[in-house]
C-alpha cells in the first residue's frame, strides 16, 4: 500500500467518530418519544373534550341567533294564536259575504218587482192614455141624445138642425182648446203636398202655380203635425 492511501485511509478513521459525535449532540437529529406517559395522554385528552366542548358551544349559540329560527318551544304559544286570529277572520268574512249575498238576493227582488211595476204602468198608460179625451166625448154625446130626444118630440127640423149646427161647434172649439187638433182651411190655398192630398185636378188659365179649388174631406193638424191631409181638388197651370 502506498503512502497516500495510508493517509486516506487515517483521515477516514478520524473524521467517523467526530461525525458520530456531532450527531449524538444535536437536538434536531433527537427521535420523537414511542409513547406518552399516563399524564400526557390525559392532558390532551382534555384538551380534546374542552375544544369540543367550546365548539359545540358556538354552534349552538349560531343557532340561537340565526333570524327566522325558533325554538320549538316558543313556537307553540305563537302559532296558536295566528291559527285564532286567522279563524276569527274567516267567521268575520264568511258573515261579510252572507250579508252580502242576502243584501243581493233583496235588491234583485226589489229590481224584478221594480221591473214589472213598470211593464204594468206602460201598459195602464196605453190603455187609459186617451181617459181624459174620451171622458171630455162624452159631454158631446150627451149634447147628441139631447138634441134627438127633443126632435122626437118636436119633429122641428130647424130647431134640430140649429141644434146639430151648435154641437159640432163646441166639439171642433174643445178639441182644438184641450188637444191641440185644428181644422185646415183648405180652399182657396196653395197646393201644398204635405197638408193636401189631390183627387181631381183641373186645368185653369192664368194659374202660374195649382191652387186649391175645391175641398172634399178636411184636414187636421195635432199641434204642428199634420194628422190628416185634406183631400181636395187642384188646379193644374196651362189652357183650357
């Protein structure tokens, strides 16, 4: 063996049991414990059971505090009382609506009793609208039994006629007073095609428009109606 392998070989030699050394020394390089004695473990089991327990703690302290949650015995009294509150609502509506509905049925009564109320008086107002007239005929006729009783009696023409004369007068004054029917004087008028109805005509010199000539049937107005045309007979314009 040579002289550097000797000394190789010496330095090998020193630096194991410094290494050795160093190591023994340093904590870092110190293996943890196998196991833990008694007190150790109880320790930390503890530890464990208070953490948990603080856990526990908070979570239902949370619990407590979150909005909209309730325990359930605070509940019970609560909802009790909406379910009556809500009951009484529902008897105090369900007695709105009967009140209602009864208050319904009695105005659709008062409104078919209304209905035929009026369908009875329409048809009383058309079959008595012409009581006064006929009650204001009646005096004629009594003027009329009155004027044949006497000419039975008398057999005096005259006096009968006179007596006919003066009734029609009065009929045609009350008429027209009380009703608002006037006679048309027709003869001698212009022709005019909303009061006259022509029968004949007769072709006459000199007329530049027809006139009336003649008047056959009268005319009335009603107020300012035409009720009936008169018939009559016009004259035509051209020669003869």
């Amino acid at each position: 063996m040579s002289d550097q392998e000797n000394l190789r070989t010496q330095d090998l030699q020193e630096d194991a049991p410094r290494e050795a050394r160093e190591e023994t020394g340093n904590p870092s390089h110190q293996e943890p414990p196998s196991s833990q004695g008694p007190s150790e473990g109880n320790a930390s089991g503890d530890g464990a059971s208070g953490a948990s327990a603080s856990g526990a703690d908070r979570c239902s302290t949370a619990t407590a505090n979150e909005p909209g949650r309730e325990e359930p015995g605070r509940a019970e009294p609560e909802d009790s009382g909406a379910v009556a509150a809500l009951k009484k609502e529902l008897e105090g509506l369900q007695a709105e609506n009967s009140e209602l509905k009864n208050q319904y049925l009695r105005k659709q009564a008062d409104m078919e009793n209304y209905r035929k109320r009026m369908i009875r008086d329409k048809e009383d107002a058309v079959s008595y609208a012409n009581q006064q007239l006929l009650l204001d005929l009646t005096a004629v006729i009594d003027d009329f039994e009155r004027a044949i009783a006497s000419a039975e009696e008398s057999r005096d023409y005259d006096a009968f006629h006179d007596g006919v004369v003066l009734i029609e007068k009065q009929l045609v004054s009350m008429l027209e007073r009380k009703w608002g029917l006037k006679r048309l004087d027709s003869e001698g008028q212009e022709f005019d095609p909303q009061k006259h109805e022509a029968v004949t005509a007769e072709p006459r010199e000199g007329d530049e428009t027809s006139m009336v000539l003649e008047e056959f049937q009268k005319g009335y107005l009603l107020h300012d109606r035409v009720l009936r045309a008169a018939r009559v007979k016009v004259s035509t314009p051209g020669k003869g």
